[in-house]
C-alpha cells in the first residue's frame, strides 16, 4: 500500500498600523490657492519620511509654504510638503 503524504503551506504577513495622534488644521494656504492641511513640522517630516531639520531648511529656503497661526509653532502647508 503506497503512502499518501499532504504537506500544508502556511504563509502569512503581517500589517502593523501605527496610529499617531496628529494635529493638523485645515486654512486657506493663499500660495496653493486654495485650503490645505497645515501641520507641524515634526508631522510633516514624519509623513514624507524626512528629519524635522529637513523641514526646518525647505521653510529657511521656502521650498514649502509655512504659517505662523498662534506663537512661535509654524505649521507647514502639506500639499507644498509633498510636492518638493
Ligand atoms: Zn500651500
């Protein structure tokens, strides 16, 4: 009597979700011409993979469109942030 042998393959993955709280306004950015999400630039430089000092020098050099609402926190507009 010949053997009968099943082999079962077994694959699997896995997603992990990380889950930030984010602060983020939404306004009228007058260089897009049109409302967009303002962040902070320590969530923006998150998003785009980036070092917040990255952030810091497009804001310095202007390659993204920044806002100061309320004190010395700068908000970045994230529509520019993805663009550069
Ligand atoms: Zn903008």
């Amino acid at each position: 009597m010949a053997k009968i042998r099943t082999r079962f393959f077994i694959e699997t993955h896995e997603v992990r979700t990380i889950k930030r709280r984010r602060f983020f306004i939404r306004a009228f950015c007058e260089e897009c011409g049109r409302e967009v999400s303002l962040l902070p630039p320590a969530d923006a430089a998150f998003l785009v993979c980036q070092e917040p000092a990255e952030i810091y020098s497009w804001i310095d050099s202007k390659k993204i469109h920044s806002f100061y609402l309320n004190g010395a926190m700068p908000f970045v507009c994230l529509t520019s942030v993805c663009l550069v």
